[in-house]
C-alpha cells in the first residue's frame, strides 16, 4: 500500500471516529427534554358566579395539557373562606397556579400566603386588599371613573351559629349590564338566574395576610368592567407589581375572554419557570 493511500485511510477513519463521537449518545451525558411537569392551575370564583363561568379558560388549558381544578368558593366569609380553599390547595400535589376572579381574588389573596407550592398569582378583574384591608374599603379607595354602587338585593339567613345574615345578589334585572355586558344575553341571564350570593359580612372583613407580597403575580385587566372600576383595577396592579394585560371585557372576563386567561395562565407558568 502506497503512502498516499495510508495517508487516506488514516484521514477516513479519523473522521469516521469523529462523526461517531458526534452522533451517538454517551452514557450519562445530558440528554435536554422539556418533560418538566406542568404546574396544576386551580380555579376560584367570586361573588354572584360559580365555577363554570372558568369552563372555557380550563378547556384551553386541559388542550394545552396542563391539569386544571376549580375550588368552590363558599362566600361565607373572607376569613373561612381561605381557610376552606387553602385546604383544597393541600389536597393538591406538585406547583400550583392559583387564579382568582373578584372576591375570589381577596380569597386567593389570604389563602395562599407562606404556601410554598403556589408559584404565580393570577388575578382576573380582580379585588385584591392588602393586609388589614376590607373589599369595602377597596371600594372606598379615590380613582378617576369608579364604579357606581352594586345594584343590590339583600335576602335575610339564619347562620349556623344562630346569628342572622344577609346574602346579597345583584338585581336580575341588572345583571348583565353590571355584571356581564359583553356575554351572550341567553348565558348571562342564566348567570343571573344562578348567580351565589355572598354574606355581605364578607365585604368588610380586613385581609390578615397578602400572598402577593411574596408570590409572582399576574392582572387582567378588564376595560369596560361595570362593576369593579378600571381605574381601581390598574391601582392593585401597580400596588401588588403585577404583570398586566389590558382587554376589552365586562367584568366577566373569564366567560368573555377565556382565551386571554388561559394567555395568561400561560405566560405565569412561562414567567415563574
């Protein structure tokens, strides 16, 4: 064999080697796989709705593949409330997104400060006191454009304890315009035929801790909310550091533009990874 030919033998399997070293996986490399678990998003609901006006927003998230839960809400009572779905919270494992709609963002608000599963907050046209804070005096709080008082029916309860109560709904009548001005007028009248009322004790019950002083949060805002004022809406966001997003929805926004929740939901998931 002539020296040339050696020469070239020696250059082919040298490169041979080289491609081999390239191409085949050695054991204990890192191999790189976006495999992590998805958190779960679990959702809680506000006063005058329950847990389906969440349907669509979870549908887009199941097919997203994220597993999605939704904590009933008992409006008895800022305080019991969180409670109650802090316990729904530990019942859960693995990282948590936790969204809040309304009151339901007081409630999340409580219930899952020191909890160490839950990585985002997400707010949704959202109160959101701080501590010592009530929703009344959120209400109170001075911004250009509030909202009008809630048109409000008042139905007596005896409590467990005894005492009497009053649940407040908003006036059938006035539902969608208040509450859901941009849904489907045969769905909002449902809504309001349906709708859960809170203990209107509840309203002036004083936040005793605030998650987001520790939590990521994130806000939908909501730009033509009759019911919680823009303006009111933007003054949490920028109190708590939130990441916004501004849409063109009625206080139900989470039926109107379940697409932007689950947008949302996402881009908390993407922020907090």
């Amino acid at each position: 064999m002539t020296l040339s030919v050696l020469r070239r033998s020696a250059f082919v399997a040298a490169a041979l080697t080289a491609v081999a070293a390239v191409s085949i996986p050695v054991a204990g490399a890192t191999v790189h796989h976006d495999d992590k678990p998805k958190p779960t998003v679990v959702f809680v609901h506000g006063a005058f709705a329950d847990s389906s006006g969440w349907y669509g927003a979870m549908d887009r998230l199941r097919k997203d593949g994220y597993p999605v839960r939704a904590a009933s809400n008992p409006l008895r009572g800022l305080p019991s409330d969180a409670a109650y779905v802090r316990d729904f919270l530990n019942s859960i494992k693995g990282p948590i997104i936790l969204a809040g709609h309304s009151y339901g963002g007081a409630v999340i608000t409580q219930a899952a400060a020191g909890d160490p599963d839950v990585k985002a907050l997400v707010y949704v046209a959202a109160s959101v006191p701080d501590v010592g804070e009530s929703l009344a005096d959120l209400k109170a709080h001075q911004v250009d454009n509030p909202a009008p008082p809630l048109p409000l029916q008042q139905v007596a309860f005896t409590r467990p304890d005894g005492t009497r109560g009053s649940d407040a709904y908003i006036d059938p009548a006035k539902f969608r315009e208040t509450f859901a001005a941009d849904v489907n007028p045969t769905l909002a009248a449902d809504m309001a035929d349906t709708q859960e009322p809170i203990d209107i004790a509840a309203l002036n019950q004083p936040a005793t801790a605030a998650a987001w002083k520790t939590i990521p949060s994130w806000f939908l805002i909501a730009k033509q909310d009759h019911a919680n004022s823009t303006n009111l809406q933007r003054w949490e966001a920028e109190r708590i550091g939130a990441h916004t997003v501004e849409i063109n929805s009625s206080h139900a926004a989470m039926v109107s533009h379940p697409g932007a929740v689950k947008d949302l939901v996402e881009q908390a998931d993407r922020g907090t990874s």
